[in-house]
C-alpha cells in the first residue's frame, strides 16, 4: 500500500520537471529568468512647510528632497558606524539639544584630538552659499564630504565606511528606496545627509511670532531690538540684519584678536585681505549653542556683549570696517542695555526646534 502513492509522486515530479525543460527550450530570446524583488524604487516627494517669511528653498537638480531621502538622511546623521571606531557620529558633535552644535568649546574626534574651530551650529543651512567657518564647502553636499575621512574627526576612509554600511540589510534597503540600483558611496551618503540637514529648519521663535502678530514683546524686549538696530546703540545690524536667518552670510573679522593667528577665510581664498576673516553666523538659538565665536572663546552671552561693548581689537588686522565703534573699544553700552540687548537675543530662541522629534536619533 505505500508504494502506489510513492510511484504518484515520482510521476508529479518527472512530469513537472519535463514541462520546465519545455518551457525553457520554447523561450526564443533565451533570457534568462529573474526572480525580481518586491521593493520598486518610487521615491516621494518631500513637502516642505516652511516658516512664514522665509524665501523658496534653493535645492540642486541632482538631489532634490524626498521622504525616503530624508529618512535615510537622519538615520546616517546619529550612524556611528560612519566613524572608525565606531563610537562617533555627526551628532556628536552637532547635538539638536544644544542646537545642533557641541557644550565643548573644540570637539574631539575619535583618536581624541581637537580641532582649532568650535563646532558650527547646524540650522536653516539650505540657504547658505558657503560652509565652514573658513567658507572652504560650497554645498551640504561637499560639507558631508569632509567629516567622515578627517583625521581629527571621524577619521575613516569613504570605501570603508561604504563598506559598512553595504553590510547591514536595512541600509541596503533604505539606500534602494532613496536611491534606486545604485551604489552605497560617499556621493549617495552625502546627499542623503544633506537632504535631512535642508529640512532642519528653526522660524518659530518668539520674535518670529511677534513679527506674525501672535505675541508681545516686553518693553525690555523691544528696547533692545531697538539697541539692535541702532547705530548708535548696539550696532548689530549689518552683520546680523533682521531677516529668517539673522546672518548676511558672509565673511568678517570682528577685532577679536590684535595678533590673530588663524587666517581662516583666507586659507580658502589665498588673498591676503581675507586673512583673518570668518562667516558671520546666524543669532538663532543662541540661548543653547554656548560657546560663542570661531574659536569657542565665550562661554556666555554676556560675554559676548561685553566684547561688542568695550572689547574690540582696533588693530586687528582685516579689521571689518562695520566695526566703526572699534577705535574705542567698541559700542560702550551702559549695564542697562546690555541686560535690554540680552533679553532680545532671547527672543532668537525656538524651543520647539531643539525639541523637534523629526530631529532626534531614529537608531
């Protein structure tokens, strides 16, 4: 009785696998057969909601924003395995708590060397021409570049943090979905991660509000605006106008030092009268992102107030000539405008962005 149904089977098997010969002998391209996966490559469209008041995006035709991409984009930037000892990332340095820069006044990178440079806060980038201090990037995409490889930094080659990531399943898969049958490269992870940089936006602040009629500035609060924008008070202006980014995005010396050392943007340029120089940065989030200046001198705002006040280096050479109250040591604020000037930089806070989920560690 058992081996009537085994001669059945035997049968079933030989006879399918006759058909699958047939079959294949009836195939005239002779192409072979693909067992295609059931991922497609269908990116979406990333839509931005920006701060009223802000301008368009600018965004490169080759890495235009999707969801996929930013995914990806937020996930590299808290991926230790971008360092070589794994134990480092871009947060690291770029903290969203202390808006996206570093308590420290110089980082370390993994083989705990500092750098010379505090780290640059990291907001409202999109619209930025240049990056780094020195203005040596002209894209997030080139900035993502310099990290990973530095040797003071994270200090792993770009093939082998490739390499890292092709191992792990679900970056393969994220890349396919961001990216489509290309390869995990330095050139697919940094425009990933440039993407997710575009969408860290800061514009809800309480002076934004203010400008958009839903709140009120205290007396205090507006004196110092005032102060900001008078040029016999604070003199702040022209360096950080009252526009979404409170930078003009360029590149001064602001009489930190009369014996400067490090040329800065110089160092890009090769021009000797941008010896010294460095990108004026955004006001933004000062509340968080202590230490202040190039080199992390300040440890406090009030610190920095009382340099603009009375501790400008007239003979610092590149001496921006905006810096017109220099020849006195600065703009000589008495106690009462310094605390007024403060509380409006206060204003620049946004504790929603800091707080912002879609800018904490998905891993």
């Amino acid at each position: 009785m058992l081996q009537k149904p085994y001669a059945l089977n035997k049968l079933i098997f030989y006879s399918t696998a006759l058909l699958f010969v047939l079959f294949l002998s009836c195939n005239k391209d002779k192409k072979p057969i693909v067992i295609r996966s059931t991922e497609v490559y269908n990116p979406t469209p990333y839509q931005l909601n920006l701060p009223e008041g802000f301008p368009q995006m600018p965004l490169p035709a080759d890495n235009p924003l999707t969801v996929e991409g930013v995914e990806l984009g937020k996930k590299l930037f808290f991926e230790k395995l971008l360092s070589g000892d794994n134990t480092m990332s871009c947060a690291s340095c770029h903290a969203p708590s202390l808006g996206f820069t570093d308590a420290n006044q110089f980082s370390k990178g993994i083989d705990g060397i500092e750098g010379n440079r505090h780290s640059m806060v990291v907001q409202n980038l999109a619209w930025s021409p240049k990056f780094f201090w020195d203005g040596r990037a002209n894209s997030l995409e080139e900035q993502a570049l310099q990290p990973v490889p530095n040797p003071i930094e994270m200090h792993l080659r770009w093939t082998d943090a490739a390499k890292k990531l092709s191992a792990d399943s679900e970056y393969k898969n994220l890349f396919f979905k961001a990216f489509g049958s290309v390869p995990i490269d330095s050139i697919t992870v940094t425009k990933a991660l440039a993407q997710f940089m575009r969408t860290i936006i800061s514009g809800n602040s309480k002076f934004d509000r203010f400008l958009r009629g839903e709140e009120s500035l205290t007396p205090q609060e507006l004196e110092g605006f005032n102060l900001f924008n008078a040029l016999d008070g604070g003199d702040c202006f022209h360096c950080h106008p009252v526009n979404p980014f409170f930078t003009d995005f360029s590149f001064r010396n602001n009489g930190l030092d009369e014996n400067p050392t490090d040329k800065g943007h110089g160092l890009v340029t090769g021009n000797s009268t941008d010896d010294f120089k460095f990108k004026v940065p955004s006001l933004r989030n000062l509340e968080f992102s202590a230490p202040y200046m190039h080199d992390g001198r300040f440890s406090t705002l009030d610190e920095v107030i009382d340099f603009y006040s009375e501790g400008l280096q007239h003979n610092s050479p590149n001496i921006d000539p905006l810096m017109e109250f220099s020849s006195q040591g600065g703009v000589l604020l008495t106690p009462t405008e310094k605390a007024a000037l403060k509380a409006f930089l206060l204003t620049l806070s946004d504790p929603e962005f800091i707080n912002n989920p879609e800018f904490q560690d998905p891993n």
